[in-house]
C-alpha cells in the first residue's frame, strides 16, 4: 500500500512541477523527476530531457559571465545521485543516460584569485573550459569535474577531480584523474594504461 501510495504521490508531484515550470525551463520534459529539497538557477538556459531524474539536494546553477548566456543540457534518462552540484556560467551539456553518484561537483568555471587585495569571494567568477560529457558515462561519488569533458560510457572513479578530457570508453582515477584501463577498438578489448 505504502508503495502505490508513494508512486502516486511521485505522479502527481511530477505532473505538477512540469505544470508549473515549463515555461520557466528553455525545454522541460513532462517526465522530468526532482525530488525536493532542490535547487534551480537561470533555469532559462536549462533544458532537460525525458526520464531525467534528480535525487535531493541536486542544485543546477545556469547564469552566464561578462554579457554571455550560459547553456545547460541535460540529455534523457539521466539519473543524478545525492547533492549534485551543477554550475555553468557558459556550457555544460551532458548526453543520454549519465549516471552520478552522490556529491558530484560539475562546472565550466573557476573563481579568480589572483587579486590579492579582495578576499576570493569579491572577486569574479570566470569562465574555464565547456563541458561535455558523454552518453553513457558513469560518474563516482565525491568527483569534481572542472572545465573538462567526459568521453561517452566512460567510468570516473570515486574522489576524482577531472581537470583534463577523458577519452571515450575509459575508466579514469585519481586527483588529478588520469585514465587507468580503456577500450580498445581494434583488439576488442580493455587494455590496462600505464600512469
């Protein structure tokens, strides 16, 4: 009975947001799922595709720098861990069925320091890099990925912070992460990287 109820509840909360947002989003699947608490930003730039889901806690942050308009994308099937932090000042798009764990950071942007007069948070945040990643990634809890892209069904490791592209078909490890297994097309096979 719990169960039903439950998915009825998740129904009609669903329905309702989509009701309520669409027009606020760039495009907003009706099956788009957040569960509450959640955080949205600029959701003008953000488009969201079918069967997105978003566990609590995500934050999706869409707000361009220096007079550009930031574009986020966010492809179908999509399922977002715990406390997902997503920021983009210029673009992030992310593919078909991405899968995140929990706390994962992904952003195209740095805050300056270099001012040593101002504290850091007086001073500008600034555009890295775009961010792409992949249809079919797998992204581990605690990764952060900074103005660096993901190369489709390719497997970051938990506690990584991706400063560098990661081909596709690659698992990737490590701060800053570098790739330790891929696969090779030609052999039909994973093949182990030296580091």
């Amino acid at each position: 009975m719990i169960s039903i109820l439950s998915r009825i509840y998740r129904k009609c909360a669903q329905i309702s947001f989509w009701f309520l947002s669409k027009n606020q989003f760039r495009s907003l699947s009706r099956s788009v799922f957040f569960e509450r608490p959640f955080r949205v930003d600029g959701s003008d730039g953000i488009s969201i595709g079918d069967g997105a889901f978003f566990q609590k806690g995500i934050w999706l942050y869409c707000c361009g720098v220096n007079g550009i308009k930031a574009t986020l994308s966010i492809g179908n099937g999509c399922v977002f861990g715990y406390n997902n932090h997503i920021t983009c000042v210029g673009e992030v798009i992310i593919g078909d069925y991405v899968l995140t764990a929990n706390n994962v950071y992904i952003s195209d942007n740095l805050h300056e320091y270099e001012d040593i007069t101002k504290p850091i948070i007086q001073q500008p945040v600034r555009f890295k890099r775009a961010v792409a990643i992949g249809s079919g990634a797998w992204i581990g809890e605690n990764v952060s990925i900074i103005g660096a892209s993901i190369g489709k069904n390719s497997v970051v490791g938990a506690n990584s912070v991706v400063t560098r592209d990661i081909p596709d078909f690659c698992v990737a490890v490590g701060a800053p992460a570098v790739v330790i297994r891929q696969y090779d097309l030609q052999l039909k096979k994973w093949v182990e990287k030296k580091v």
